[in-house]
C-alpha cells in the first residue's frame, strides 16, 4: 500500500516523540507534566449551567459559521479588547478549536502556484507543529525563520532571501509567541505588513495567548492593521478559549478577517470541517462575553510568573516572559537536559528541539532550550521550578 509523500518531510509529533525518549527510563522522584500547555485552572462555573440550559440544541445541525449569539460575542469582545469594529456577519467565522482555523487557512486561500514557481509559507521557529503541516497540505514549502533572544522571539522575516519572499503567499505569526513569550508591538507589525505588501502576501496571526499577559496587553494584529492602514484582507487573525478561559475541552475559537478572505474561508471549510455543537457554542458566547474570570486567570498566571523570576534569578541566560505560559530554559543540549530532569526528579519538560527544525539559514533555534509549562498551581509549580533550577545548575558545572 502506497501512502502520500506530500507528509514526508513532517517530523514526529512532540508528545509521541518525547514518550519515546522516556521510555525505559527510570524517573528520580514522582512523574510531574510540566511539558503541555493544557491549563489546569478552574473552568468558570457558569459553563455548565449554560450547556444544559441549550442542550435541546445537540439535536441538530450547528451552523457551520457559528451562531448569532456567539459571532456577535466575538465581535463586541474585539471591540472592547482592541478597539476594532468589525461585523458579526460577514468578517467572523467560528472554529470548532483554532487548530483547524490554522491549518484550513493554508488549504482556503494559498494560491497553487506563485509567480510560476511553488509557493512558500514562512513560518515562526521554534512553531506549533499545524503551521508546517498546513504548508505541506497546500502544497507550499514550509520555510522556518528562527526567533532567537536577539530578535525578541520573534521571526525576522525581513532576513529572508528575495527569492523565497518573491514566491511567499502566507506568513504564519504567534504573538505571543509559543513557546517564548515574545510579544509583537507596532513596530514589529509595521514592518511585517510592510514586507506583505511589497511581496504580496497574507498575515495569519496566531493570537492564542494574548489574554495571558504579566502587565501591558499585548497588541493584536487587528489593532495593529488599523493603524497602519494595512489592507484587512491581507489579515487573518486567530482566537481561542483554551487559554483565555481555561476551556481546551470545549474546542472553541475563531477567525476574523476582511470580508472577501472570510468568505472565501467560508466557502471552502463549509465542505470539510465540523461545526462546534450549539450549546457548546452558547457556551462559547458566555465566555466571551465575560472578563472577570479572565482578570482572575491572568493574576494566577501572574504569581507564577513571579515565583519562575525568583526560582530563576541568576540563571544565565533567563529571559522572563512577556505573556503566555510557557518557560523557555537555555540548556547545554536539549533532549539530554530533559533526560537528566526526568532521571533525577521525575518532571516532564518537553525538548526544544521537538519544536524546531533547521531553519531556512541552517540554524536549529530549538536544541539548546527546554520548554516548561506553568499550568498547575502555584505550589507545584514552584517546587518543580526548584528541582529543574537544581539539575540544570548542577549539569552546567559538569558541563565545564
């Protein structure tokens, strides 16, 4: 049996991959997951209420743009975050969770061709393993531009060669990134949309993580786009509730853009992608239209993100994050320093490595970091964070 090769190229899943690495080996001490971003804080405990209340709704057929009900949500949400006014009806669609939103997108509106040459999406690197899969899908090569300390964590795309830009139809952008927690301002996006427009591309931005911020609220693409009078239909911009309002289960995101894109988006995953039930969408609706249990989720982030400053003072090479949940350690070899980890406290951190490839200028920016999610309470975290600190110095002495 013949499989496509047009996957050939995708390397193994993170998860699966570091579950081989730990196979067989003995752990130092009780297993602890700090490696995915799954929050553990709790649901907001009005969700249920409103499940039951529309559970007549799993009888049918959801609308495959989402309801009234939930676009409108989303559109007030965007105004009151952003300032951004845009419609309910024609620039929002519904995602049954952002990875599908992420990888349709490529599938939706990447042209076959560019330039008579094959297309090229580039990508943030390290980067969630959806936006090379989506590259691959649609047929384009999936080009990774490394985010280094140097750059903020963020890709310089600016780097890039004319003739991979020149054939270039999307750039895939996480702000805040994952898993550094690098934060775009205006500068940043100016220059960005800049590039789009002299090479003739469109921005996706990946804007999971923007409501979990230390002090400033991060700048959205939409925000940006506004001010520099960037053409909203050269913007895709992506949300979800896993980490805004701790609800990953219920699969719940969306997509807003200019009115063509979005039409356009809508036309072709109206063929291939299920709809979020109604009463998980009515759900959906309530958190968006709610800011209290966020302001409570960013506190708690926020006391972690102290204890990880304090665990970590000293450590060189420690960068605090601007937002998101994630450490990004510096480590003398990736994979080696989460075997040391696991051997000797039995924590899980995940490899940077598993989240990078070779970048377009050979670099590698995954193999000297780990990635350390900050999800569980602030006492497990904290004891975690001390028992890594400990290794980690103790394997830079024996490093030299």
């Amino acid at each position: 049996m013949q499989f496509p090769d047009r996957f050939a190229d995708l390397a193994e899943y993170p998860f699966p991959r570091l579950r081989a690495l730990l196979t067989g080996q003995t752990p130092g001490g009780p297993e602890f997951l700090m490696t995915i971003g799954e929050p553990k804080h709790a649901l907001p405990d009005f969700v249920g209420p409103v499940v039951a209340e529309h559970a007549e709704g799993f009888r049918g057929y959801p609308p495959n743009e989402g309801i009234p009900e939930l676009r409108e949500a989303i559109a007030g949400w965007l105004e009151r975050r952003y300032g951004v006014s845009v419609s309910p009806e024609t620039q929002v669609i519904t995602l049954n969770g952002t990875r599908e939103g992420l990888f349709n997108a490529a599938l939706a509106v990447s042209p076959e061709n560019k330039n008579s040459r094959r297309p090229a999406i580039i990508i943030p690197n390290p980067y969630y393993p959806c936006y090379g899969a989506a590259a691959l899908a649609s047929g384009a090569e999936p080009v990774p531009v490394s985010a280094m300390p140097e750059t903020g964590f963020l890709p310089d795309f600016e780097t890039l060669d004319r003739e991979i830009l020149d054939r270039t139809t999307l750039a895939y952008v996480c702000s805040p990134s994952n898993p550094q927690g690098g934060v775009a301002d205006e500068a940043y996006w100016r220059r960005l949309f800049a590039l789009a427009e002299k090479h003739d591309f469109m921005v996706l931005a990946d804007e999971c993580y923007a409501e979990i911020y230390r002090d400033t609220p991060p700048m959205g693409a939409l925000e940006a786009a506004r001010a520099c009078g960037f053409d909203p239909e050269r913007l895709l911009v992506f949300h979800s509730l896993s980490k805004r309002s701790n609800a990953a289960g219920l699969r719940s995101g969306f997509v807003a853009g200019g009115e063509k894109t979005i039409q356009e988006f809508k036309r072709v995953r109206s063929y291939f992608c299920a709809p979020q039930p109604k009463p998980l969408q009515y759900a959906a609706a309530a958190l968006w239209n709610d800011e209290a249990h966020v302001e409570e989720n960013r506190r708690l982030y926020r006391e972690k993100f102290e204890i990880a400053d304090r665990v970590f003072a000293g450590f060189k090479g420690y960068q605090p994050p601007q937002a998101g949940f994630f450490l990004w350690l510096p480590v003398w070899d990736s994979e080696v320093a989460t075997l040391e980890i696991y051997r000797k406290t039995g924590i899980q951190v995940l490899p940077g490595a598993y989240l990078s490839r070779q970048s377009w200028d050979g670099s590698d920016p995954g193999e000297g970091f780990i990635r350390v999610a900050l999800v569980s309470g602030a006492d497990e975290v904290e004891q975690g964070l001390e028992k890594i600190r400990s290794v980690l110095d103790e394997g830079i002495n024996e490093q030299g």
